[in-house]
C-alpha cells in the first residue's frame, strides 16, 4: 500500500486504546524515521521526549486540558526546542560532522562560518522560533511514518507549554515544549476516524506558476 493509500486512512485519533501498545521495534522505527528528519543546517536544534510512564503522563494530562489520548496512546512524543543555541553548539555539530564523514575539521571552515555567523546574528527569541519550526518538519516525518507502519499518530497543540516543561524537567536541560504527539492505536468507538476525511481540493490549494 503506498504512502498515500495510508494517508488517505490516517485520522486525528482522540480516543486511543490502551490496551494496545507499540512494540519496541515499531517505536525504534519511529525513532530512527525522526532522527533522519531534515532540518535547517542539520542542526537537529531540538530533542524528542518519549513519554510512556503512566503516573507522568496523567499529570501531563491534566496540563493538556485533561485530553485523553495524552494518557491513553501507547506513547507520547513530546518535541521540546533547545532554548539557547550559541558558538559552542555550532562547533559541537561541526565536531560530529567531521566524525562521522571522516574528513579534517578544517575543511568544514566555510561550512562551521555559515553556521556560526547563523546563530550569532539571531535573537534569542529568533532562534527558539526557527527551532519551533524545526520541529513540525520532525512531527510531520513522524505521522508519514507512523501512517507507513499502520500506526495512529495525532499531532496535538492544546496544551500548557510552561506546565509541560515543568513536570518533565525540561527547563533544567534546557529545552521546552513546541509540538506533542500522541501516538498507539485507536479505540474502536473512536468517532473521528470513522469520519471521512476533509480536505480542500487541490484546485484551491495549489497554485502553479
């Protein structure tokens, strides 16, 4: 079945079946489809949480307006930006470039002063924004893959950033809350993926110059 067939099938699932769970393979496939996610520079400016802890999770509930399927899915992604990307960031990723194509770091120089010369003519605030949106192209590998392996994945925005970061430490990593997914299987008396799906067509979504 082809990556569309199984869009086509996906939905935004608000009731999970907990009895249901990810094999530590699926969740390993997930993992390694996120990690390959592209980013800006490849810098990868965030980290994922995966949060299956059962206690963790119906406090995290309660700091997602108390939805369900933050509980109730097998998993929950929770993508958190790193809040201060500087020089030695930068250096670090130009480290593991060298590393793992095995060339001299020197002849990264052009490469390290595009990155460097990015990071330190942002804001703070600037750079939180674009780490933000690094994380949504992760989210959006993550629901492909997850729909590829017949796997239920809801993005979710409706949640409270700062409890999030506090009931998971994050601030103390350095990190904070962008995006969450809940991700597992769905209930059977789950009434949104029941519904057909709503798009609009591709004459009033796409424009071709």
């Amino acid at each position: 079945m082809s990556l569309i067939d199984q869009l086509q099938k996906r939905a935004a699932v608000k009731k999970f079946d907990p009895s249901k769970k990810l094999s530590a393979e699926q969740l390993d496939q997930l993992l390694s489809a996120i990690q390959l996610a592209p980013s800006s520079m490849g810098l990868q400016s965030f980290k994922v949480v995966v949060v299956q802890d059962a206690e963790i999770r119906q406090k995290l509930r309660a700091a997602g307006y108390n939805q369900p399927q933050i509980a109730d899915s097998s998993a929950l992604f929770v993508f958190a930006s790193l809040t201060s990307l500087d020089e030695a960031f930068g250096k670090k990723f130009i480290d593991l470039v060298a590393d793992v194509r095995s060339v001299d770091r020197e002849s990264l120089a052009g490469f390290e002063q595009m990155v460097l010369g990015t990071l330190s003519s942002r804001t703070d605030d600037q750079k939180l924004a674009w780490s933000h949106k690094q994380t949504y192209i992760a989210l959006g590998v993550l629901i492909s893959e997850a729909a590829e392996l017949g796997i239920d994945a809801g993005p979710m925005e409706g949640f409270d950033a700062a409890q999030f970061d506090e009931i998971l430490g994050l601030k103390e990593l350095g990190l904070t809350t962008s995006v969450i997914a809940a991700v597992g299987y769905r209930a059977e008396d789950d009434v949104y993926s029941k519904m057909i799906k709503v798009r609009r067509p591709k004459s009033e979504l796409f424009i071709h110059v």
